[in-house]
C-alpha cells in the first residue's frame, strides 16, 4: 500500500485470495489491520538491495514496460527538505535526491 493510500482503495483492486505486500515501515501494523477487516491476506518484508533485481527493474524502465513515477526532484544540499517533503504523506510517486548533475 502507498504512502498516504487508503485501504478501501487497496479493497477495490486487490481481489479476494489476492495478497497485499507492504514495504514501508510506518505502515506495517495498518496492512494488517486492513487485510483482517477486508478478509485478505497480507505479507510484510524488509527491502535489501539486490543488484540482479535492480539490473533487472533497470531494463524493464528501459524497454518501456515500466513508468517510475516522480513527484520531485531535490539536490544533494536539499536533502532535508526532500526528507520532510516526503513526509507530509499528500504526494503521487518518489522523491529523488540527485547527487551528481
């Protein structure tokens, strides 16, 4: 589920016997408590950095089949910033810090 998503959101797409997975870590007790509500199943995971899948992901963007989505787009210096900007939870897509121009 999303940042800022709500869970009757994830209800209208996530068929019965369908599985929501949760990455993001403020989130976890709320996943859970959706998916006993809805009758659903849901998963929980910590992301490690994989670099096969991140090659992986890296072609699928490449050939098309694939869209990251991005909200904004902060400078090294502006780390802080993006950091709290992400925070405020009323965004669609990532925030990137870009390190080198």
């Amino acid at each position: 589920m999303q940042r800022g998503a709500s869970p009757s959101a994830s209800n209208k797409v996530l068929k019965k016997g369908g599985i929501l997975v949760g990455i993001a870590g403020e989130q976890e007790k709320r996943i859970f408590e959706w998916a006993k509500q809805y009758e659903r199943d849901a998963k929980w995971f910590i992301v490690r950095p994989n670099h096969e899948q991140l090659a992986r992901i890296a072609e699928f963007v490449d050939e098309g089949h694939m869209k990251p989505v991005v909200n904004s787009v902060y400078p090294l210096a502006e780390t802080r910033q993006a950091y709290e900007h992400s925070l405020s939870g009323h965004m669609r897509g990532k925030v990137v810090i870009q390190v080198v121009e």
